[in-house]
C-alpha cells in the first residue's frame, strides 16, 4: 500500500484519460544495451503480473503475448477493456510529442507502472506527464495527484524499492531572471523552451538547483526568449 497521501479530488476525465512521454533532447535519445540490460527484468515483471488483462495485438482484438523485447513494449487491454495501444520504443525515445490514452481501462495500472519504472531509469532523458497531475485546474483545497498514479506508485515501491515522487502540476514552476515563477497549465506544452516543466517523479521542480540548472540548459539549447 502506497504511504504517499491520498487524492482528495478525482479528476472528471476518463475516456480522454492520457499519458505523455518523450525524450528531452532536441533529437532521438539512443539508448545503450546494458541501460536496457537493467531496465528490461523490471518491464518484464510488470507484464507477467498483468498478463491476464494485457495482449500484444495493439487494436486489442487478439489475444497474444505482450510485444517486451529490447526494440519496444507494445501492448493493450483485450476486447472492451482496449482503448489505445502503448508503444514506448527502447532503443530511443522519440523527441516528437507521444502520448497513450487508457481511458482509465484496467491495462492503465501496468502502463503507468512501467512509465515509473521508465523514468527512474532514464531520469534526465524522459518526460514523463499525464492527465492524472492536472491538479492546477482547480481551487487549491482540490489539488490532487489522481488515485490511479498513486496506486501504481505504491505497487513500484512495494515490489521493485523504487521511490516515486509525484506533482501535481501546480507544484511545478520555471525560473525567470534567477526567481520561480508558477507554471500555469497552457505553458505546458512537450516541446517548449526555457519551461522547468512538471517532470513527474524528477526532482527538477520548484526552487532547487537541478531545476535552474534545467532551465539553463534549456535556454541555451533553444534560445533566451521568455
């Protein structure tokens, strides 16, 4: 069980219900074969455990193994329980915007489960956001991280010793002229520049130092505009 707090709001969405992930870097990360090595057993791991509810046909029609290898993870929910296929290719993350929508289908557990997994591995590399951090959307006393990531967080923790660290994005902030400033929902977008975004699970956020030092690195990749 998950000793991190409770939600104390649900979030209305669930048909539109999305995970986003892509690579920070202005092209393709590659990865090497032995960080793929030591991610692989926990991938692994968490598709034995679901197999029952996971297929690796991608339209869910089928029942298959689930697509693990070291190339990609492919798979979704079976029959009524599919929505849209998570592929997540190994090898290299994609810089280009990529997202998988689970509805909130019971095949969401395990793909949050290895997004966690993922971004403990690949920490500085991967971003990591998902409709279950939109807590900045309303008053303050309704701010939440969604019950489900909790959830999955608390699985993580308890079988594999991997601590996870979730915001909401309201917690998260950039840094202008040296100061935080609070990032509102419509700047959040995959590719911006000079954004300290909600990386979920990476401690670049708030006032810290790896925060600033993102920043930078950001402004100088993509230019010093604010």
């Amino acid at each position: 069980e998950s000793d991190l707090p409770a939600p104390i709001f649900r979030i209305s969405t669930t048909m539109g219900y999305t995970h986003y992930f892509h690579t920070y870097d202005k092209k393709r990360f590659r990865t090497t074969k032995e960080s793929r090595d030591r991610v692989l057993p926990f991938l692994r791991d968490i598709a034995s455990r679901y197999e029952d509810i996971l297929t690796g046909d991608g339209s869910g029609e089928t029942r298959i193994p689930v697509v693990l290898n070291d190339k990609e993870i492919h798979l979704n929910g079976i029959g009524d329980d599919s929505h849209e296929d998570f592929w997540f290719t190994l090898r290299s993350f994609p810089h280009d915007f990529t997202f998988c929508k689970t509805a909130r289908k019971p095949y969401d557990a395990p793909v949050s489960e290895m997004l966690i997994v993922l971004k403990h591995f690949f920490a500085e590399k991967l971003f990591v956001d998902s409709d279950g951090f939109a807590g900045s959307d309303y008053p303050p006393e309704n701010r939440y991280v969604d019950d489900e990531w909790i959830e999955a967080a608390g699985q993580v923790k308890a079988r594999y010793g991997i601590t996870t660290k979730l915001f909401t994005w309201n917690q998260a902030v950039r840094i202008v002229n040296g100061k935080p400033e609070p990032l509102r929902r419509n700047l959040i977008r995959p590719n911006a520049a000079n954004h300290c975004v909600p990386t979920a699970w990476n401690e670049t956020v708030t006032t810290d130092r790896a925060c600033c030092l993102e920043y930078k690195r950001k402004r100088d990749n993509y230019g010093k505009n604010l």
